[in-house]
C-alpha cells in the first residue's frame, strides 16, 4: 500500500514539474543595439523556443510596460494556468495599441441611471435609446436609429423603427412608474394635479380620424393637428397624458383625463388646477357633480359691466387686495396688483392705439381688441370694452368649488400660480424634446411618438427636479464627457478611456454621478 501511494505522488509531482517546465516564461536579453528585450519563451526537447518578441526597450519604464504585456500574453494564450496568479493594473503602451473610435457611452450610461431611478428600465434598450436621444439630439426616428449607432455604437436595423410603437401597451405601466416616483422618491401627496393642453402639428395638410384641423397653439391653423392633455405635479414631474384628435375643445379633455388616471392608479381623485380655457359651465358643472375639486382662471371680461364696476371698487386698487364672493361657476377670487397693473395698463395702451389707427383707415384688422363693426363697410372704437377693461386693469380673477374654510383665497391663488410648471413641461417638449412636427401618420405610430416624448419628460424632469438645473445645461455637460475605444494589439482586449469630468464633477450632477458608479 505504501508502495502504491509513493507511486502515485511521484507521477502527480512529475506531472506537475513537466507542466511548470513546459509553461510559457519571460525572459529579458540585451541586443546589439544595447536595448533590453523582452521574449517570451518555453523549453521544449532541451531547447529555448521564443514564443512572442513582445518588444525592446531601453528605459525601466518602458521594460515594466513590455513585462505586464509578455504576462498578459502568457494568461491569454499559454494553454496552462498560472499556479501563482497575481493581481495587477492594467498596462496600455500607446506604441501597441490603436485607436479605434470615440463615443459618447458615458451620456448613455447617466440617462440609463436616470431611467432605473424612475422604475423604466424594463422598456426594451431599443425604446430606452429612442427616449435618450429624444433627450440629446431630437430627430426623426430613422434618423435617431443612425445616431444611437453613431455615438454609442449599438445597431439596431431598419425593422426596429417598425416594433417602436409596442411601446403603447406599457403606457399604463409607464404612468404607474411616474406616479411612484412622486410618491417613492418625491414623497409628494396626489392631492393637487396641474392640467393643461397643447396641440403638435404635422407636415401635411391630409386630415384622417385623428390628424384634424382646429384652433392651433403652434400657429399652424392650416395643417392638421393633435391634441394633448398633460397632468403633472405641483413640482412640474409628468403623471399622465392623452391623446385627442387635433379639432376637440380643450374643456372636454380635461375629465377624461383625470377619471382615467383616478381609475387606472386607483388614487383619490386630485383638485386639478388648470386655466381659463378649461372655464365653461358645463364642464365645472360636471365636476361638480361628480365631487372633483378645481381651481380654473376665470374670464372676468365676460362678467356684467355692473359685477365688474362692484369687483374694481371693492378692490380699490389696494395692492394684494382680495375679494371673494359668489358666482355661477363656484366662488369667485379677485386679487389686484399695481405691478399687474402697470403692465395691464400699457399693454391696453398699445392696442388702443393700433385701435385708432384701424379706425382711422375703416380697417377692421385681424383680433383687434378695440375695434367692432357697425355694418359691413364700417367700423368703430368699442367704448364700452375699453370701459370694462380699464376698470379690470391689474385685477386677476380665478374659480373654485373649495370653500374658504378648507382652502384660503392667498392658497387658492398660490396653487393656481403654479401652471406655469405645466405650461414649462408643454414648451420643454416642444423645443428641447422637439415633440413637434410629427411626421407619423398612423394613429398608433403617432401615440408611440408622444409617449416616447413623455417618457423622455419624466427623465428631463427628475433632473432638472433633482439637480435644480436646466435639461439643456445637464445635457452640455454630460455630452462633453467622451470615451475613447483603443484596442491592445498584444492582447486585443479594447480599453475605454473616459476624458476627465472635468467641471460636471462640482455641479449637482456629481453628486449623481458618484452615486451611480459613474465616474470611472
């Protein structure tokens, strides 16, 4: 038995020895020229084979290059392992290596981060580029696919501009996704929504069920169009959107929306504020009746000349004075102010002039505020507007169905004020998102396009929410952060070499960026 075991323990030790024999080493030998070259070599039937001549050199510095390459050589093709493996820095001689390209990998990976801080990275990494270039260079889809290979080097063909639009089947998913992050990460109560409509035009001039003319927000009263309804938080962050066919009055969206966002999340239905647009009665009757709260501007021209004389004298050009009283669409909130004032006062100034001029030439001239017909071939100052707008200068009217008990008119005002996070999500779409023109025509294609639009929102919104800074400002930043592809010709591993932060590092942004492991 002892026999047995010598035995086997002299043939492993023997297998061993012959396998450290035969392996790969590194030898250094002077040459001719008095440089130092570095080989690496085996023994093999007596003899030293050299391998791979991985280079010469003549400065230490250049010899501990040549010495991590012959390692690396070694691990990567001797067909035997390293009993005593080491762990060591990565060594990259620009003598043996070749630039490949550059790319923008690093813009990828901060708006991936952003999408996983939104719960969206389960959207396919198709529609995830699709909302990232959304966001760094807005174009059309065709084109978006040529830039996604360009600047991050994905391929993704021509047949994926055709799937884009299964993205309509995670709407909801998306919307649920948007309303965790306000409560999640926001912590922000949907007790309060900011509703608004835009409208996005097309380049034709071909109506269909959906594409259709109507009082466009884009000047483009002669193409067919869409309307959208878009609620958001009191912060500006995007909860939800519809698509509506572009000839719909903007009051008959306004309930749909939010049944369908109260149903669909099963939340408790919000007070929604939205603006003077929204103001009809048989809208505020309806949601009235069904017990939705709301705070709509109201369009006080449109009150008696006897209610407006009793609203400006109650006020008596009292700065921040305000008024409350009752009236057919809920309870009326009146508030002056001499800044108001003054700009109210000059800009009437303005279009009594222009008034006079048309009068003057018997001109009607296109929405001229002070100017009616008396006839067919003449016209005339209108002296009881412009009696009814003076006493309206620097005076702000809004509606509500909350009682004062609940709500004070200083807070009904306050909430109202913040539209203008709505309306700064509408004209961030449409600019920096470049929602507009649409050139789909298809109704699903088009619904994919804005939800695409939306998706980008809710990025751009969480950081500018997060970063206090503007999505055109972050996107400089992080677009001037590069990544150079170099390919080791030794090995023929392809390194990455990431330019410096530089001055993205001292903004909020850095904060993030060491967060998500980015600042490699």
């Amino acid at each position: 038995m002892l026999i047995l075991l010598f035995f086997v323990y002299f043939e492993v030790g023997f297998v061993i020895l012959m396998a450290l024999f035969c392996m790969p080493t590194i030898r250094k030998v002077k040459t001719a020229s008095g440089a130092t070259a570095v080989q690496v070599v085996a023994y093999r039937n007596r003899k030293v084979v050299v391998q791979k001549h991985i280079g010469s050199a003549h400065s230490n510095e250049e010899i501990s290059v040549l010495m991590e390459y012959a390692k690396s050589y070694i691990e990567r093709y001797s067909e035997q392992l390293s009993i005593f493996p080491s762990s060591r820095d990565e060594v990259l001689s620009i003598k043996h290596s070749q630039y490949l390209y550059s790319g923008h990998k690093f813009a990828r990976e901060f708006l991936l981060s952003t999408a996983k801080e939104c719960g969206l990275m389960w959207l396919s990494p198709m529609v995830l580029d699709l909302v990232i270039m959304r966001i760094i260079e807005p174009t059309s889809k065709l084109r978006t696919l040529e830039l996604i290979e360009r600047y991050f080097h994905i391929h993704y063909g021509r047949g994926a501009y055709n799937t884009f639009q299964k993205i309509l089947k995670n709407k909801a998913d998306i919307e649920h996704a948007a309303l965790a992050v306000v409560k999640e990460i926001f912590a922000e109560n949907i007790y309060l929504v900011l509703y608004d409509v835009t409208t996005l035009y097309f380049e034709t001039y071909k109506q269909d069920d959906l594409r259709k003319r109507g009082y466009s927000k884009d000047d483009k009263s002669k193409q067919p169009q869409i309307v959208i309804g878009l609620l958001v938080t009191r912060l500006g962050f995007p909860l939800a959107h519809e698509v509506f066919s572009g000839n719909t009055f903007e009051g008959k969206t306004m309930l749909p929306i939010l049944e369908n966002f109260s149903k669909t999340h099963n939340v408790t239905m919000p007070t929604v504020v939205a603006d003077a647009a929204m103001l009809s009665e048989k809208v505020l009757s309806e949601l009235r009746s069904r017990n939705i709260s709301y705070i709509v501007g109201a369009r006080l021209a449109n009150l008696s000349f006897k209610m407006i004389k009793d609203i400006s004298e109650k006020l008596n050009e009292q700065d921040n004075a305000i008024l409350r009283l009752p009236s057919k669409h809920g309870e009326l909130i009146c508030s002056f102010s001499k800044e108001r004032y003054r700009k109210d006062k000059h800009e009437m100034g303005k279009q009594i002039e222009r008034a006079e001029k048309l009068v003057a030439s018997n001109e009607s001239g296109s929405r001229a505020k002070f100017v009616r017909k008396t006839d067919s071939h003449s016209v005339e100052i209108n002296k009881e507007l412009i009696a009814k707008t003076n006493l309206l200068l620097g005076i702000k009217g809004y509606c509500t169905n909350i009682t004062e008990d609940v709500l004070s008119n200083s807070d009904v005002i306050k909430c109202y004020h913040e539209l203008w996070h709505v309306e700064q999500a509408f004209r961030m779409s449409k600019s920096d998102l470049a929602s507009r023109p649409v050139f789909h025509h298809k109704e699903d294609a088009v619904k994919a396009h804005v939800l695409v639009c939306f998706v980008a929102l809710m990025l751009a919104k969480y950081l500018e929410i997060v970063s206090g800074l503007s999505i055109r400002r972050i996107r400089d930043f992080i677009w001037n952060v590069t990544d150079a592809y170099i390919r080791d010709d030794i090995s023929g591993k392809i390194h990455i070499m990431r330019s410096p932060l530089g001055e993205i590092i001292d903004t909020p942004l850095g904060r993030l960026i060491k967060k998500w492991n980015l600042s490699y």
